[in-house]
C-alpha cells in the first residue's frame, strides 16, 4: 500500500506542475537562453556565490536583479516593491570574492611552519561542545531586507520566494544556512509556476540529502530532474544524462543519456560560435584540491604523484604563478625575448588563480614584435630564434584586434599582422588569416584562398586549422570527403577541441562516414558538455570560496557540478567530506585541530562521491573505497567489497597502496587467507611500484619475517616465507644454438620496425633503394649479424671439442696407467724369442703339454647360455 500512495503523490505532483506551467499569467524567473547575457551595469547581483541556479553565468537558467530596468515584468506580481526596496538593502552588504594570490613556502618557512605546529600548545581549555551552535541573528540591512522578502512571499511572490531560497541554501549576503527554509521555499516556487532551476535545486536536495532538509531518495530526485530537464534547464540535462549514463536510480540506458548530453553539446557550441571570431574563450578551472597535495593520499603515497601511472611534474610545477611572472619580469627586462613572449601568453590566455590582463599581454608581445620590425622593415641579423617568436607575437596581435580584445576592433590592423606572421610560417596566422577569407571579415569572401591557408596551418597541425578544413569537407558530402571530414576532426581532437569533440559525437550519432556507435557519441557529447564550464558549472565560484576559506560555500558549489558528471568535483566533494585524512592521530591535547561543521561531516555521501570519482577511472578513489569498506566509514565494515576494492586498484600494478593493502590483508588473515608468503610478495610488489616507498615495506617486512620465524619455529599452520624455487633449465647445444638464433633475428625485427619506412620519406627511399636508409646504403645487419653469430658458433663448437678430447685420452691415460699398476700382482709375461728363432708350435686341445704352466682358458658358461667367458683356472 504505501509503494501505491508513493506513486499516487507523485503523480499528483506531476499534475500540479503541467498545471502552473500552463499559467501563462505567472512571471518566470528564468530563461536559459544560449546566448550570454550581459552583467549589469554596477556587477551587483543578488546571488553572487550561487551560480549552481542563480549565479549570473551565460544561459545558466540565472536570474538577475535589475531594479528598474525590470520594472515593466516585476509590477504584474504583488509585492514587486517590496521586492525592490530589498534588493536595494542587500546592494549595500554585496562583496565580491577575488582570487587570493598563494606562493608556495620557501624551505626554511616550510620547516619553520612545521616546526610550530609540532610545538605542544598544552592548552587547558575544555574540548569544544558537539551541540549545535544557535543560530546568529539578523541585524540591520540584511536583517530589514529579509522582513521585506518574507512580506513579498506571503504574497506569492515568485521571485521574492526564489531569493530567500538562494540566501537559506547558499548563505548569500551572510545570511544564515538554513536547508529546510531553503527546501520549503524552493517546493513552493516549484508549485507555484514550475520554476525549473527550483525543480532542479529539489532533485540535488534529494539525491544527497545536503543539510539534512530532506532524506536521501535517489528515485524523487531522478524525477525532478526530469521535470527540470524537460523545461530545458541546462544543469538538470546534464544532471540526467550522468544518472542514465552511470546508472543512478535507474537502468544504464545510452539512448536516453545521449539525448541529453546532446542537448547540452548544442547548447554549448551555439554559445561558443556566439562569440568573437575564433569562438568563446575562457580559462579551466576544473581540478582536484587533493592533487595540490600530491593526491587524496599526499605526495608519494598517491597513485596521483607516485607510481608507474604517476603525472610527471616539470621542476617548474612546483613554483607558483607569481614565482614566475617575476623570473620572466627579471629576464625580460634583460631583453630575453623568449620571456617577453611567455609573459604575454600568461597574460592574455589566464590560468587558475590568475586573471586575464589584456594591457599587459598587448605590451609585451608589441615588445617582441619591435625586436624584430622596426618602422615597418626587418632588421638586419636579428637574434637566432627571434623570427620564430616575433611570428608569434604577431599573431596574437592579430588575434587581439580580430576579436577585439583589448584593443577596438579592426579587421584591416588584424590583417595586417596576420600577413607578417604567415610571411614567417605562423600556424595561427595562417589559420586567421584563412578565417577572416571565409566569413569576410574585412577582406572580400574568398573560399579557395581561405582553404589554402587552412591546409598550410594545418600542415603543422594547428587544431582549429583542422577543424575548419573538417567542416568544409563535410559540406561537400561526397564519400571521399566524409573520410577527410573524419580525419581531420580525429586530428584535431588530439588537441581537445571543443568543436571536433562535437562534430565526431555528430558523426558517431549518425553513422556518417563510419558506423553508428551509441557510446563513443556519449562519449563525445559528454566532453563538449563539461569542457564549456563557464557556461554549464560553478567551478569558478567553488574554486573562490574555496581560496577565501568559506568550506561550506565551496563544498555546495563543488555539490552541483559533483551530480553533472564531472570527475574532479566528485573527488573534491569527498576529499572535502573525508573523515580519515590523517592516519596519524595526534592527541587533542597536543595538537588542538578546528572542528569541523556538521554540514563537512557525512562519511555516507563521501563514500558516494569517492564510488562514482572511482568509477569515472580515479584510482585513488578506488582505494578510498577500500578503506571506507574496510573500516566501516559511511556503510557498514565489508571486507569482501575492500577486497575487491584494492584488487581492481592494484591491477596492472597502478596502486602500491592498494598492493600494501592486500599484503596487510595476508599478513592478518582479514579477507584473506592469511599467508606470510603471499603477503611478502605483495609489499615486495608495492616496492617495485612505487620506490617511495621503501620505509613502511621495509619495517612491514622486519615484523614480518619476524612472525614468519616464530611461526615456523613452533610449526604454525600459516605458510611461512620461504624462498622462490629458481627453474634451472639444463639446454641442449641444439636448443642452446636455436634460442640464440632467435634473439638475433627478434633484435633484428625490432631495427627494422624502428627504422621503417614511417620515419622516412617514401620517395627517397625509393630513390636510394627498397627499405634503405637515405643517403647511404641498405642496411644488412641481418645476413652480417646471422654470419658473426654462425663464426661464434663455430668457435665455441670447436672449443667445446678440443675440451672434450683431451678429457677422453686423459681418461684413456689413466686407465692405460691403472692397468700397470694391477699387472704388478701377475706373473711376468715371458719375453718375447729372440729374432729368426723358431717357435714352438701352441699345442692343440688333446695333446700332450696343453694346460702346462697355463694361467687361465676359454670355458663354455655352465648356465646354459652357451656365451664362452674367459676364467682363471688353477691346474695345480
């Protein structure tokens, strides 16, 4: 019975909401249109830190404020003014959040640091209380706006009801968190015009229960996802399509998944073509907080930072931003053009943590570009090197006055600099210059001379060169043009580019020019989707709570993007929701550590995190799961899911964390049979993986041969270490001959693969000859090195000989010798009759004198076997 009140609720919520959405009267917070809109004149905004559904991003289903210039709409709802009188006290509490600069410690500070937090503080203060601290009162603006938003939404005001939601979820403007005030809000908005960035804020309360408003249900939350989905929220689409990709509360199912990442993908590159010439730009903020400690482990521990699958680090990663704008200050004052141009590449393309400065990058690359042309003309013996940068630097002068960045826009200044570096074979000139010909940007359009200059920037494989000439030729729809459509998008997709990843999840969609593929689609319109951040995620506005130290703010915004299906948010999540950071613990009195707040303790939904994190491919993630299953952190203790845990971590040897893991497992007997042998080979394997970590393996492996030891002193039942059995193989000559043979011929296989024809033009070496190398002869390293193997051969056989025959003669010698010394018993032989003597003849069997003297005869075997022996016979 209740499963059918269950599925009558919810059909009754579907009703209501088909019902306010035919409320054509109903002001409608959102719009979510494709194209970015532009921020208010005074950058106030009245959900600053809460783009997941309010935030001011492009197309985000985001509601802005505007006062007046929205009069006209906020008047057909009562309550409108008391609505704007409390936007007009909120202005007044609106800071902003900036990136706050963070240099990486010197050595000495670093130690220093730590020194003092190792220093015993001996506090004498009571441990903090656990209960939970009253909620802060409101005072002043914020407080006399609230009493107005309140008014306006006993009134039905839908966006007075949709600010106060904002406010109690997120905390905008310091306003207390409350999730349930959030939560109730929300649902009436929901009901009351079917507002779908409500719909989907409900779907995320439900799917992780945040805050405790509401209990975790995986099957409301796929519904109003759905809901908000359906009216086209971006954010929900993308939400949707992970649940149905991943499996979440309901079936893995790549149709519907596709359908919604597609969606998405549109709506992605609709905003991406909408802006300058050459597309959107923004910088990544995507990234893992763990990963700046060297993984959710720390550095060394991780298989992030350590290991055979470890990312490599350049010496340079470890330096901060600021570290080396100030070295490339210092040597670009000097006149290093190398470091004038990498300056302006800082600062025209951005990076996380450091803002675009248009200005700077402008001088900078003019700076470069000067050294090389002065007053129009080139100078005379310029610089080794100085023609290749200063190429670049002009196109990226070009570029800026193209699109109009930072300077007006001028399609003929760009021209001009787009000429100067295809004249020195610049790829993004060359590229430019091909895109201002195909739309006529300045210059007549012009479509064979555009492609020209595509097919050259695209000979040194610039990407957006290789999606241009994609596109061309898939217009074209020939059968031949379809597969040179398909090659360059798979080119260019080597560098990520947004537009190839969505021309081929198009192609692989439709079966055009390959067969029809549901998952490699997903996968293609997946990435489109996540790769436009601005435009679909908060990572910008996490990344900034996160730096200013508001971890509640930045544990919601990372929420948002967790349930959209990105990777890095989920580890962020969990990494931030982790209990067990540290596994050593040190005493409250000695070092006193902050309290976390409730809402950054829930093991249960990091253990979530930490399982999809773990199933997009993370292996530290994987590994955490072992952990939390083994100990009972956020589930009930399952050493069977640790178990399987570690084992699909340490697979191909990635983890050597998990490889200790599964040896402590043997060691102990937990899930495991408990076998010292075995638990050896795994620490050994978690050496050999990972050499950092040769302290614990080596104390592990003291205790345990010491166990081991005792174990087989008092003949314990557990197997003991014992040593590996070494195979000896006793080889023929034959085989011995035949295996070296072998060798030579692979060793000569693998010259030949090397040095193929891939690496080497064809016509010249059909010049010089089939398969030979150019300008010099064939290489014949096969016959040479079979004949030096056969004369070696030889040699050895001949040793081998030589040896053998002198053993047998002086075997032979010593027997001769042995004989000697046993004749010494015997009678002497008589001596040969002197010369021309005559001999008595040998007397016959029967006659007389046969026997005389005689020492021994020819006797017939007596057994019957008829074989005659020769015996001593004693006729005395």
């Amino acid at each position: 019975m209740r499963r059918y009140f269950l599925w009558l609720f919810l059909l009754l919520q579907a009703l209501a909401f088909s019902y306010a959405e035919a409320q054509a009267d109903q002001h409608v917070l959102t719009g979510d249109s494709a194209k970015p809109k532009q921020a208010d004149d005074d950058g106030f905004r009245p959900d600053m830190a809460s783009a997941p559904s309010g935030g001011q991003q492009p197309g985000m289903d985001s509601w802005t404020y505007k006062g007046a210039k929205n009069q006209e709409t906020t008047d057909k709802q009562p309550g409108a003014e008391l609505v704007h009188s409390a936007m007009t006290e909120l202005r007044k509490l609106y800071q902003p959040l900036h990136h706050k600069a963070k240099r990486h410690q010197g050595v000495v500070s670093l130690i220093l640091n730590f020194a003092l937090k190792a220093v015993p503080t001996l506090r004498l203060t009571a441990p903090p209380a656990e209960t939970p601290q009253p909620t802060p009162s409101l005072s002043g603006p914020l407080l006399h706006a609230s009493k107005l938003l309140n008014e306006a939404a006993r009134q039905n005001n839908s966006d007075a009801l949709y600010i106060l939601a904002e406010m109690n979820f997120y905390g905008n403007f310091s306003h207390p968190r409350n999730f349930k005030e959030a939560f109730d809000n929300y649902h009436k908005l929901a009901l009351l015009n079917g507002n779908n960035s409500a719909l989907y804020m409900m779907g995320l309360m439900y799917s992780t229960g945040i805050g405790g408003a509401v209990e975790a249900d995986q099957a409301r939350a796929l519904l109003y996802y759905t809901f908000a989905a359906n009216r086209g929220h971006t954010r929900a689409q993308m939400s949707l399509a992970y649940r149905h990709h991943a499996g979440i509360g309901t079936p893995k199912n790549c149709d519907v998944a596709v359908k919604y990442y597609k969606q998405v993908a549109d709506k992605v590159i609709a905003w991406y073509r909408s802006g300058p010439p050459g597309g959107m730009r923004w910088v990544d903020e995507a990234h893992r907080i763990a990963d700046e400690l060297g993984g959710v482990y720390g550095e060394g521990a991780s298989a992030y930072s350590a290991g055979r699958e470890s990312v490599q680090k350049s010496p340079d990663s470890y330096a901060s931003i600021e570290d080396i704008i100030e070295y490339l200050n210092l040597m670009s004052e000097k006149g290093d053009f190398k470091a004038s141009f990498n300056l302006g590449r800082i600062y025209y393309e951005g990076q996380r943590g450091h803002e675009i400065n248009l200005a700077e990058a402008k001088r900078y690359f003019y700076e470069v570009a000067q050294q090389y042309w002065v007053k129009g003309q080139q100078v005379q013996n310029p610089k080794p090197g100085l023609d290749k940068y200063a190429a670049k630097a002009a196109g990226y002068i070009g570029r800026m006055y193209m699109r109009g960045e930072g300077v007006d826009q001028n399609f003929i200044r760009a021209k001009y600099w787009f000429e100067r570096g295809s004249y020195l074979k610049d790829s993004q000139s060359q590229y430019s210059l091909g895109l201002l010909y195909l739309n006529g940007y300045g210059v007549p359009v012009d479509v064979p001379k555009a492609t020209e200059y595509f097919k050259a920037a695209a000979m040194q494989d610039y990407p957006y060169a290789e999606v241009a000439l994609g596109a061309l030729h898939l217009d074209q729809g020939g059968t031949d043009d379809l597969a040179a459509a398909n090659h360059y998008f798979e080119l260019a997709a080597r560098w990520a580019s947004i537009e190839s990843y969505y021309y081929l999840g198009e192609l692989n969609l439709l079966g055009v020019g390959r067969e029809k593929s549901c998952s490699a689609a997903l996968g293609y319109f997946k990435s489109v989707s996540e790769r436009a951040e601005p435009f679909v995620s908060s990572w910008a506005e996490a990344n900034l709570a996160y730096d200013d130290g508001d971890e509640e703010l930045a544990l919601l915004e990372y929420l948002g993007a967790a349930e959209q299906g990105y990777e890095k948010a989920q580890n962020n999540v969990a990494f931030m929701l982790d209990p067990e950071q540290s596994l050593l613990e040190i005493p409250q009195w000695l070092y006193r550590r902050a309290v976390k707040s409730p809402l950054l303790r829930n093991p249960r939904l990091a253990l979530t995190y930490w399982t999809r994190s773990a199933r997009q491919g993370n292996i530290d993630s994987l590994v955490k799961m072992g952990d939390y299953y083994l100990h009972g952190i956020g589930a009930e203790p399952d050493v069977d899911k640790a178990l399987q845990c570690y084992q699909g971590a340490s697979e191909y040897q990635q983890s050597a964390q998990a490889m200790y893991n599964l040896g402590w497992m043997h060691e102990h007997g937990v899930g495991l049979q408990q076998d010292y042998h075995l638990a050896k080979r795994h620490y050994d394997a978690a050496y050999e993986i990972n050499e950092e970590a040769y302290l614990p393996v080596s104390l592990s492996l003291l205790k345990l041969r010491a166990k081991s030891a005792w174990n087989t002193f008092t003949n314990g039942a557990i197997n003991s270490i014992r040593d590996e059995p070494v195979e000896k193989k006793h080889w023929s000559l034959r085989e011995w001959i035949n295996n070296f043979l072998q060798e030579e011929n692979a060793a000569g296989q693998l010259y030949d693969d090397y040095y193929s024809d891939e690496y080497y033009d064809e016509a010249t070496a059909g010049q010089n000859g089939a398969g030979q190398m150019p300008g010099g002869d064939g290489p014949d390293f096969d016959e040479d090195g079979v004949l030096d193997s056969l004369i070696i051969m030889g040699l050895v056989v001949s040793l081998a000989f030589l040896l053998f025959y002198r053993a047998q003669r002086q075997q032979r010698q010593e027997e001769a010798r042995r004989r000697e010394q046993e004749g010494g018993n015997i009678q002497p032989q008589q001596q040969p009759p002197p010369a021309g003597a005559a001999q008595a003849p040998f007397p016959q069997l029967g006659q007389p004198g046969f026997g005389d003297g005689g020492q021994g005869g020819l006797v017939i075997d007596s057994r019957g076997t008829g074989s005659p022996r020769f015996e001593r016979i004693s006729l005395g």
